[in-house]
C-alpha cells in the first residue's frame, strides 16, 4: 500500500495524526466495530492527554504522564492496559510510515474471572415463550438458545443470512468473524429443531438476514443489545449482556460438557490458543474433583476424628 505522504509529523497535532492513522486502517479493511473502538479510546484519552500537542513534540514522558493520571483517576487497570495497547498499534502504524520513532512499552492485563449466567437464570432464558408471544420475543427466545449452542459474537449473530444455515447438514456459517475467516459450526438437533420451526415463521429470501428487525431487515448493534436486555428483564435477569452468553458457552463446555480446549478453539473462533487457555485456566474443573481424598484439611480432620475414637 502507498504510504501517506507527511512530514515526520510537523505541523500536525496528534489527533490530526491519529485520523490519518484511521483512514489507513480503514482503506485496509479493519472492522467496523474496531475502527469504534479506536476512537471510542481516544475520546477517552483525551480526558488525560492534550491531544492538540504537535506530534512531532509528543514524548514518551507525556505517554508516561497520561498513565501515571488514568491510574490517579482511578481508572481500572486492564482498561488502561486497553487504552495503551491502542496506543501501541497507533505508534507501530505511524513507525512504518516514518512519522515517528516512539516506541510504546505494552502493559501486561490482569487476568479476571469472566462473568458467566447462572443455571437457575439460564433455565429462565430457555424458558419457551407463550405461542401468543410477539415476533420479537420468540426470535430473542431462538437467539438465547443460539448463542448457547455455539457461543458465538453478537456481530456475527446479526449478519447471519438465511443461506448460512444448513439444516440438513445440521450447521452454520459464520462469515462475518473477528478474525476474517469462515468457519462452519455444528447445531446441536434440538437446535436444528427449534431453528426448522424459527425459519418457517421468518420466511424470507436466501440473502436476508436470519434475525432480522421487524420489518426483515439487518437488525443493529443497539437494537440486538436492547432486544436481549428487554427480553432477560422480562424473565427477571439483571444482567443483560450479550457477550456474556460467550463466557457461559465457553464455561458449559469446558466444566459441564467434557470439551476441550482445542474444539473449543474451533467453535469460538480463537485465532490462538491464547484465549481458549484463559477460560480453561478460569474454569479449570479438574483441580477440584475428589478433592476431599486429596485436601491436607480432611486429611488432618480425619486423623484426629480417628486418635478421639481410639
């Protein structure tokens, strides 16, 4: 790709940069959702950095400084560590296109438990709606089982067409993923079943989208995130994320289902393994079977019980 004609930087402040940073990525192809987030993060960045200074003037020690601000603000740190690595991919573009020479020094995230549905709220969400149920309730109903057969994005669950489902053959193909590449997933039959029954009422041409709005269109990032939200309060559930259905996924499988770590890797569309051993490090099950032959507190408890009775 022909690279950006710009002088080192002069005469342009760092957001001017940051934009031309944003036209690159884009021409390039990056998704949508995060070319978003690229500016979602400088919106916020702002708030502890003069993204107004002249580039070619902006230091490692003012990287340093807005850090050492997000920490005093009490920023989290894996959201900092969010920012930075933003910033990182920002400096390495702008590296190769000799705009600068700074070099941004990664900041490690913290590994967190992921949040996942309990199953006393899942078997709310299951719960089949009443046959005298909108059209909207009963594609959020089909949408929930969805999403716990495959633990798939809420992206690709919105550009799902109608084509990609292949019944008889008893899968899906996803080709709108994080990573770019098309991957086919297997529906379990109850699955299959309910989407036999979901399509008949859906109707449509082959190109259309498969949870479509109400009107048979694409349904949008924040009409899908208020559907889902409207549809687990109706049920009860506080918690109405989306992404969340993912984690459950990811933890039903490992724990309850006997899976492992590499279909799992297939099925959630990891590029690496990366991630996949995350949630088998979180949700790790082994470590806790027959732990009563193995705990030095029942073992110890065991001996007295057995010196007393002696």
């Amino acid at each position: 790709m022909q690279k950006i004609e710009m002088t080192n930087g002069q005469n342009q402040n760092f957001l001017e940069v940051f934009e031309m940073f944003i036209t690159s990525q884009t021409a390039r192809g990056v998704a949508d959702i995060t070319l978003r987030n690229y500016r979602y993060n400088m919106k916020n960045m702002q708030k502890y950095f003069d993204a107004e200074k002249l580039f070619d003037q902006v230091t490692k020690r003012d990287i340093e400084a807005m850090v050492v601000a997000m920490r005093r603000a009490g920023l989290a740190h894996n959201t900092i560590a969010t920012y930075n690595r933003m910033l990182k991919t920002f400096y390495n573009w702008c590296n190769a296109e000799n705009l600068s020479t700074l070099t941004i020094a990664p900041i490690k995230e913290k590994e967190t438990v992921k949040e996942t549905y309990t199953d006393e709220e899942l078997q709310r969400l299951l719960q089949r709606p009443d046959k005298s149920c909108d059209f909207g309730e009963f594609r959020c109903w089909v949408i929930v089982n969805f999403l716990l057969n495959c633990g798939c994005r809420a992206s690709t669950i919105r550009n799902i067409q109608n084509k990609d489902v292949d019944l008889n053959a008893m899968q899906v193909t996803f080709r709108h993923n994080k990573n770019g590449k098309i991957q086919v997933i297997p529906l379990c039959s109850l699955m299959a079943n309910i989407l036999r029954e979901y399509i008949k009422i859906r109707g449509g041409e082959p190109q259309d989208y498969l949870f479509c709005d109400v009107y048979g269109g694409m349904l949008t990032e924040d009409a899908l995130r208020h559907a889902i939200a409207r549809y687990n309060k109706c049920r009860g559930i506080k918690s109405t994320s989306i992404h969340k259905f993912r984690h459950t996924f990811a933890r039903k499988y490992l724990l309850d289902c006997g899976g492992n770590a590499f279909m799992l890797q297939k099925l959630m569309g990891h590029s690496t393994l990366n991630m996949t051993k995350h949630y088998c490090r979180i949700f790790d099950n082994d470590i806790g079977k027959d732990y009563d032959l193995h705990s030095p507190l029942t073992q110890l408890t065991k001996s007295k019980r057995q010196t007393i009775k002696k």
